[in-house]
C-alpha cells in the first residue's frame, strides 16, 4: 500500500490471510517513491515476491529509495518505442524485461536483458487495423499476448499471440461472447489478469467476468458466473463510484484477485479499494479499505473484522503471480 506525504510516496507492505481475516502492515517503509503525484502513479508491477517493477513513460521523472532488503522497487523506462506505440504493456521473468505495444498493424515485442535490448514487430493476419496489447506474459519457452486488432469498419477481433523461441509468432483468434459491438479498449480499457493457465478479464460490455484457457488450441471466452456474483454483489450494496471502473486481476499462490471500487470519483481518494480473493471459484474471503482515512474492513465466514492503516492511502498493489 502506497501512503501519500509531503516527502514522497512511502510503500508500506501488508500481509493478508483471506481464510483467518487478518491483515498485518509492517512498521516500516519497504521504498519511497518519489516524483509523482497521489494521482499521477506510474503502473507497478508486482511479482508477489522480491520484485516491484515501476513502468513509466520516457523522461519520467519517478525514482524510488530503498528502506530494506524486500521488496526491492526499480524504475523501468518505456525503452525503445517509436513514438506512434500504443498501449505497451510490461512484464518481468528473472533478469529479463519484456514489452509489448501496438503499432499499426504490427505487435512490438521489446526485450531487454544485462546483455542489450532486442526488438521484434509482428504482423497481424489482416493487412488494415490496429493492435493493440492488453497482456503480455512468459509461459515456459513463449510469450504470450492477448490482442485486440482494432478495425474501423468492423468489430475488433481477440486474439492470443504466442511467440516462440525462434522468434515466430502463432495468431490465434479468441471466440468472444456478448454483442460485437461492445470494446475491449473504449474508455477505460479492460483489464486483465492470470491465475495458473488462465486469463480473468470484464466483458467489454460490462457486468460479467469471463475467462480463457492458454492451454485450449481455439481459445474462447467463458463465463465465470462465480465471480460475476460476487462482484455484482459489492455493487450491488454500495454506492457506485463516479465514472468508469474496470475490475482489475491478480494472483498469488493459486489465489484468483479481483479489485474494484465504490463510492466517490475514482482517484480523488475519497473511494473505497474492493479486494475479493478467490481459491478455485469460491470467494475466500474479502477486503474493502477507505482511502481517504485508511480504514480497512475484512469479512470472512460471516464475521467482520476492523484494521487502520496509515492514511489517506494513495494505492493498493496487489500481486500479479507471475
């Protein structure tokens, strides 16, 4: 959790068990980030363990101090993009950073490691529209890019792009459900996540979570009528936040992550952070923290508990699983 005071950003990392309804906060600072405003926060990502990667855009002025040996934050420029990339996205595995954009027709791949920086463009199956990345990961010896070609006359086409070693790129097209007209990357932009071998995504029409298999050899769009329940429930019992919200994912040790918030305009801090964690389906337990004063409310098997936690908080990270 990032707390937001006149000398910068301080992160402060927090343990919480779903199953018993506790959440602990360590006394000290893990970094401080600096150089950018409570509501100008570069996206982070977040391993689950050692690792916090910061992604900004280039001349980016955030920098992080160190207060101990874990988690360890860096800063990551967006390195190596032509000024007409759209929409990159980021991911980690080891010493090795990946990114990848749109650009026209063609997926970008950017690979930097100690050793230097390689970059690869990909053409997408139709020669007209326009890709654009909403994930990217690493999985065994592949990459892995959910897509969306974008074409004026048409309705947008997912798709699961897997590159190889050698450098070839496998498109495969994601049947969809809900109305062809719906996006994926109007206003907000869906977000997506990975647990295991699957992806957690919004439908672009809202109001369902779906998901689908990397292992499936034709990918579809299922629903996850589970999670879509128990998101609908939140809602349904708190007063909405002004404007769009997209849910968010994340993973951590087998555990589905689904965030989202209710209540104020989204970013002014005065909204509350939903955290729901799933095991298989079933919700395990959630999470709801007041921003604006940091007061942080567990439910499990019935009861409620409450915590305090420094305030106003600026931001919740939670892990991506990787």
């Amino acid at each position: 959790m990032l707390q937001g005071t006149p000398e910068g950003l301080l992160a402060f990392r927090a343990t919480w068990t779903p199953q018993a309804g506790t959440l602990e906060v360590d006394a000290n600072p893990s970094f401080t980030l600096k150089g950018a405003g409570e509501t100008d926060i570069p996206p982070l990502y977040w391993d689950g363990g050692s690792r916090i990667y910061l992604f900004t855009e280039h001349g980016g002025k955030a920098a992080v101090t160190s207060h101990g040996p874990t988690p360890q934050a860096s800063v990551v420029q967006h390195t190596g993009l032509p000024p007409e990339a759209v929409a990159p996205v980021f991911y980690a595995s080891n010493d090795r950073q990946y990114v990848g954009y749109g650009v026209g027709n063609k997926l970008g791949i950017v690979e930097m490691e100690p050793g230097g920086v390689k970059k690869q463009l990909f053409s997408a199956p139709e020669a007209t529209g326009e890709v654009v990345p909403l994930f990217l990961a690493k999985r065994e010896d592949r990459l892995v890019v959910l897509a969306v070609l974008n074409r004026p006359t048409a309705a947008e086409e997912l798709f699961l792009v897997g590159i190889d070693a050698a450098g070839k790129a496998t498109w495969v097209p994601v049947a969809r459900k809900g109305e062809p007209q719906c996006s994926f990357i109007a206003g907000a932009g869906v977000k997506v996540g990975l647990c295991g071998q699957r992806l957690y995504l919004e439908s672009p029409c809202g109001e369902e979570i779906q998901s689908l298999s990397l292992d499936e050899e034709k990918p579809r769009l299922v629903s996850e009528e589970g999670l879509t329940r128990e998101l609908k429930a939140v809602m349904a019992d708190n007063a909405p936040t002004e404007g769009q919200v997209r849910p968010s994912f994340g993973a951590y040790q087998g555990l589905l992550l689904v965030s989202t918030f209710t209540g104020g305009a989204q970013g002014r801090g005065d909204e509350t952070e939903w955290l729901l964690a799933f095991k298989e389906g079933r919700l395990l337990g959630k999470m709801a923290v007041r921003l604006e004063t940091g007061e942080a409310t567990i439910y499990v098997n019935g009861a409620t508990k409450h915590h305090q936690l420094p305030s106003p908080v600026a931001r919740l990270l939670y892990p991506a699983g990787w």
